[in-house]
C-alpha cells in the first residue's frame, strides 16, 4: 500500500549561466504517500458527486454558471472569467535565471515552499561541476523561473552532489518571528549553558531519514489492511500525558543521566 511511485521528469528547462545554457530536467522530490479516503452513501456505497449550490434558493448551480469573484467589500465583488484569469499568467519560458548567489545559510526555513530534484538533460560534466563549485563556496543561487503560467523565485543548492531547486514563498507569505524574550530577561547561567552543552553532545548523531516516518499513517495503514481481511481490531484509547513540571536544569539533567544510562546499557 505504501510502495513508491517512479520518479518522472515533471519540466524541462535551462539554466542560464551567463552566455552559456545548462539543459536541466526538473523533477518533484516529494510526493504524497497519506492514505486517502473516498466518500461514500452508507446505504449503497455509491460514490457521493460534489456539487455547488445557491444558499439562498437550495438549487445546484452548474459549473458554467459559476464565477471566481475577489471580494472588495461586504457583498461588493470584482468577477473574473476562465479567460481573464488566464490573460495574467505569465509569458512561456524554459529558462531558469540566475540572479545571484548568497550565503547557504541565509535563507530561514520558513522562506522554503517546495523542493525540486534538478537533475542533468544532457553531457552531465557541467551539472556536477556547478554542484561541486556550490558545495565548495558554501553558497546557494536565487533563481527565476516560469512553470505552467506561473513565475517562481527559488534557491538553487548542492545536495549530496546533485543540484536541489526549492521554490521559496513570496515576501508577503513569510512572518517575521515576534520578540520571544520574556518581561524580566535574563541571561543564562554557566550551569545550564553547561547542561545544554553535554545534552546535545550526548544526542548527537547521523542523519537518518528512514527513522522519518508519520506514525499515524502507519497505524491508519495498518488498520485499514486489517479490516480488508476480515479482521477485527480493537480500539485503544491513548492515554493521557502527564504534565511536565519542574526548572529547564531539572529537565536537563535528566535529559543527559538518561542518555547516560542509554549508553551503558549498549555498552
């Protein structure tokens, strides 16, 4: 149920670098693997229709008979048809423009919508050759691009060796943090930067991305499989957490003496 789908060029384009072209594939490096439902009438188990109605009459209106309308006011709309909307979309290209290249660390994580794998349409020399100079520089480049009527701003990075597009959010998505400090700062003590210190010496490991996981996906999968065979599965009511009290050195300490006792034990 959860096998994973072939990885298929989704556009293709070319990486304007100065006077020269860098023909480029593009392709989604993430798809979706949740467990979708379909809604059904529990009498028959007939696929239900979505329709749009009229709140003021109760009757269905027909696609053709419906409009995308920018509201101005209470009540005061600015219509737009099919053909309107698309009279805005931006001109066809398959260039991706490269507008500068920044620091690899100045974009915060809030800034990244959606990742693209960029992957080589061509004699790769020159791909891995760009991977290796970002790579090396500690640098990422910000990109422009049209995409199905759509222009998009991203951050063109080395991964792994390989070059990763992400399509960033526009200005006007991105909140700037609030002050986080409280009413009566105060700077924190040798004892707890030092228990912090040995916390996140003593958690430090390897990336492993196979231990990122939905464990609510996993459970939902396993109990629909369940059911499909005729099997009955009994329902557990989670159990309440109990509140956590006590100072952040408490909770420090027993962060560490835990992870102490971990290593003991595989030792």
């Amino acid at each position: 149920m959860c096998a994973q789908k072939a990885i298929r060029a989704t556009w293709k384009g070319q990486l304007a670098l100065g006077k020269q072209a860098l023909p480029v594939k593009l392709y989604s490096a993430v798809q979706d693997s949740r467990v979708h439902f379909h809604l059904l009438h529990a009498k028959d188990l007939a696929r239900l229709e979505q329709h749009f109605v009229d709140p003021k009459t109760g009757q269905t209106v027909e696609r053709e008979a419906i409009k995308s309308g920018f509201e101005l006011g209470e009540g005061r709309f600015v219509l737009l048809t099919k053909q309107e909307l698309q009279s805005v979309n931006c001109k066809p290209s398959r260039e991706i423009a490269l507008d500068g290249f920044i620091s690899d660390r100045a974009l915060a994580p809030a800034w990244f919508e959606r990742p693209y794998l960029l992957g080589p349409d061509g004699e790769p020399g020159e791909y891995y050759a760009l991977a290796r100079a970002l790579a090396d520089a500690q640098r990422q480049a910000i990109v422009h691009w049209v995409m199905r009527g759509r222009s998009y701003t991203g951050a063109l990075r080395s991964d792994a060796g390989h070059l990763l597009l992400i399509a960033l959010r526009d200005r006007e998505e991105v909140v700037q943090a609030p002050k986080l400090e409280p009413r009566q700062a105060r700077a924190a003590t040798e004892q707890e930067l030092q228990l912090a210190r040995q916390l996140v010496a003593a958690l430090a490991s390897d990336f492993q991305p196979e231990a990122f996981r939905s464990d609510y996906q996993a459970k939902l999968r396993h109990f629909v499989e369940q059911k499909a065979q005729g099997k009955r599965v009994r329902l557990v009511k989670p159990a309440k957490r109990k509140a956590r009290t006590g100072t952040l050195e408490q909770a420090l300490r027993a962060s560490v003496s835990q992870t102490r006792g971990r290593e003991k034990k595989s030792a």
